[in-house]
C-alpha cells in the first residue's frame, strides 16, 4: 500500500510539472503576424523583423533600422474529454464529460535590426515567448490528480548578427537564445487501494513554483539566387533548463500524512499538514531545422513552401530531485515521456492587390509527438491543421500586419487508463484554437 501511494503522488507530481517541457510541445511559432498570416511559411522570405525567428540571416537583407512590435492572442476554447479515468467513479468505470476551462494567453514580440550603411553587416536583437502555456481544469474534476492547473511563462532574449555575401546573394546569421521561464503548478494526488479493488484514496494537494534561465543558440541562410527566386534555412539549438524552484505538499488524510512521514496523531483529522522542499529538474527544449522556398510566378505574388522538424526524441524522461527529508518517498522515480520527433509543412502565399495594400493565406499540417502511451489532460496533443488569413498595410516607412488561423486537432482516442498509478485515460480529446496576431513596424 504504502510503495503505491509512493509512486501515485510521484506521477503526480511528475504529471503536473512535466508540462513545462510540454510548453515546448506547444511551441508558438506565431512569432510575427505577417508570416502567421501564410500559414508560418517564411523561411525564405524573412523580409521583416519577425525574420529573427523564423530565419534570422534574413536582416542581412534589411534596410536601415527597423523596430517591430506585435502579439499574438490565443485563444483555447475548452478542450472536451468524454471517458473514463481512474477518479471518473466506480473504479474508474464510470464515463464522464470533462471541459477543461477557457484560455487566453498573449505571446509577445518585440524586434530591432539595424543595418550598417556602407558594410554588409546587420544586427538585431529579439524579446518574444516561444514556449508558452496555460491549461486548468476544474478542482474537482476526475483530472484533479493527473493536472489542476499550470501555467508556463517564457521569456526569451535574442540577439543576432548577420553578414550578407553581395556577390552570391547570400545572407548567413548566427545569434543566441536566452531563455527564461516561470513555472506554477497544482494537483491533487490520489493512492490507489489494494489490489484489485480499483479504488483511489485522496492524499492532499501538490503545488510546485519554479524558475530557469539557460542559453542556446540559433543560425540561418537565405540565398536569392534570382530575383523571382529564394533558398531559406534555420537552426535552433535544443536548450537545456535547469529548473529550481519550491515544491508544496498539503497533507489532508491520513495516507497524506503518511507519505510525508507523520502520524495521524500529530494533527487533527480535520486540518492540513504542510510540507515544503527545494526541487530541480532537468528539462530538454528541442532544437528544429526549417528548410523553405519561396517563389514569384509574376510580380505581385509571392508562393512558400516549408518543411520544419522538431526534435522532440530528446524527451525521453522527466525526473525530479527534491531536498526535504520528507519528500525522500518522492525521489527516484523518474517518469518515461517517449516522444518522437515529427515534421510540420507550411504553405503560404501573398499577392499585392495595391501598392499599399498586401493579401495573404496559408496552411499548415503539424504532427503529433506525444505517443498514446504517455498521452494525458495536460497535453491532449493530436495531428493538427492550421489555415490563416490575413493583410498587410504598408508605406515607405511603417506597416501594420493582421493575421487570424484556426487550428483544428484531429480528435485523439486513448486507452492507457492505469487503476495502479491513477494515470492516464479510456476515451477521447478534442480541441480546436483560434489566434490573431498584430504587429507594427516603423522603418528609419
């Protein structure tokens, strides 16, 4: 009994907080409204600002100082879930409907390049959030052990310096990632009961807050071979956080006592016991290359085609160390993530109706990752397509750029429901996000 409830609070735990990784799962690449506008297929275009992210040697091509400022809003509707899970009731045989509360979270960003008059270098300098994430179900729902709500807030630093090759028509950029990233987190860990009785037993309740700073770094090419004509690559380096932060645990029955190494006596049936530890975590953001090309059958339109892959196999585990005595029954458990890595395409085009007006579209097909194995309420990931629209309004010296995408999540069924560690699920997710994106930006 005692070796379950071990293992179900450390899953638990792990669930809860494995999410900071998952925050990389749902990667923004809506880093600029006018590449967001076609479908994030910018690779070989990288004519704006946003280039710092999508292909940062594409400054090396930019006029004078540019400053861009933009976000992009994103709205989560709920995500639906109709199953069973191990706290659904009767031994987790009862199917129930979950919705998981309404989102909004904002990722901004702010851009600066400055071309060198005279010499072919360029520099830039980058404030976006590429791995944010928020996702909350309700206290009480049959979720509560697995998530009840986290939020993952990122901010990262970019600086860049590009160098363009005038005789090739070649532009090459390397720049740093500094990442910095504040975590919080809750659940509500269950035990399971003796064997073969397919029952769950509260334990309390599990917050974490944590934080991380770490570096990576980022290069690209772009290459105009013809004016009509353009050759795009980029490369982000996989950064590895180190997270460190506080972990709570809030004893509310006597099997939460227990794990904590209290007696029942040391504290009334009817209040909390409280219990704080220091904890760290290592935790891997994958690197992804981005290959592009983009081409001008006539003068007014522009057509890409991209193909980025993320290299998600390098989450292949999540283990937390914790410092307290107390919260030795927690240690050494690590939990198995097995992702995969998988391809996103991206199709985009742009026609100039007006000399200050631009027209865009764009699709996206992005894969999945996680395998259903591992799949659960924090990240209910599925393949998913992306369609986008949106405009451009421009003169010699500004510019504001719209863009709208709705992404659809092709609904995902899973039976990995485990009445012994209480994790996972017997049923099917659904999930759709809508995201508009706005951005300024003032060339002198």
């Amino acid at each position: 009994m005692k070796n379950k409830l071990i293992l179900t609070c450390m899953l638990a735990t792990l669930t809860g907080t494995a999410s900071i990784a998952l925050a990389a799962g749902l990667k923004v690449n809506e880093q600029g409204a006018k590449a967001m506008s076609m479908g994030n297929a910018f690779t070989a275009q990288a004519d704006d600002p946003s280039a710092l992210f999508y292909n940062p040697a594409g400054i090396a091509f930019l006029k004078g100082t540019q400053f861009s400022l933009g976000s992009t809003i994103i709205y989560v509707p709920s995500t639906e879930f109709t199953g069973t899970t191990p706290l659904s009731g009767n031994g987790g045989s009862t199917s129930v409907s979950e919705n998981a509360k309404n989102d909004i979270f904002i990722a901004p960003t702010t851009y600066l390049t400055h071309s060198f008059e005279g010499a072919p270098l360029s520099l830039g300098f980058a404030i976006n959030s590429i791995y944010p994430l928020a996702k909350s179900w309700d206290d009480s729902s049959a979720f509560r052990n697995q998530v009840m709500n986290i939020a993952v807030k990122p901010i990262n630093f970019q600086p860049t310096v590009a160098y363009r090759f005038d005789d090739l028509n070649l532009g090459v950029a390397v720049g740093l990632d500094v990442t910095h990233a504040i975590v919080t987190m809750q659940t509500a860990p269950n035990t399971a009961g003796a064997t073969g009785t397919n029952s769950a037993y509260e334990l309390g309740l599990m917050g974490l807050d944590g934080t991380a700073t770490d570096v990576g770094w980022n290069g690209g090419l772009l290459w105009k071979p013809l004016p009509a004509l353009s050759f795009g690559a980029s490369y982000r380096s996989e950064i590895k956080l180190k997270v460190s932060g506080t972990a709570n645990f809030n004893a509310t029955t006597p099997a939460g006592f227990d794990t904590i190494g209290m007696t029942t006596s040391a504290s009334s049936p009817y209040s909390r016991s409280r219990a704080v530890s220091s904890v760290t975590a290592d935790i891997n953001l994958p690197a992804s290359l981005s290959l592009g090309g983009a081409w001008k059958p006539i003068e007014k339109l522009t057509l890409e085609l991209d193909a980025e892959q993320t290299y998600w196999s390098t989450m292949k585990n999540l283990e937390f160390k914790f410092a307290s005595t107390q919260f030795t029954n927690f240690n050494n458990k690590p939990k198995s993530l097995d992702w995969k890595d998988v391809w996103c395409y991206k199709i985009g085009a742009q026609y100039a109706y007006s000399k200050h007006l631009d027209l865009r579209a764009g699709f996206m097909y992005d894969q999945n990752p996680i395998p259903d194995s591992t799949l659960g309420p924090l990240l209910p990931d599925s393949d998913r397509i992306s369609f986008s629209v949106g405009q451009g309004i421009h003169s010699e010296h500004f510019s504001v750029d719209l863009a709208y995408m709705w992404t659809h999540f092709k609904d995902r069924t899973v039976n990995n429901q485990d009445m012994t560690t209480l994790y996972g699920e017997n049923g099917t997710f659904k999930s759709d996000v809508h995201l508009f994106g706005a951005s300024i930006t003032v060339k002198f």
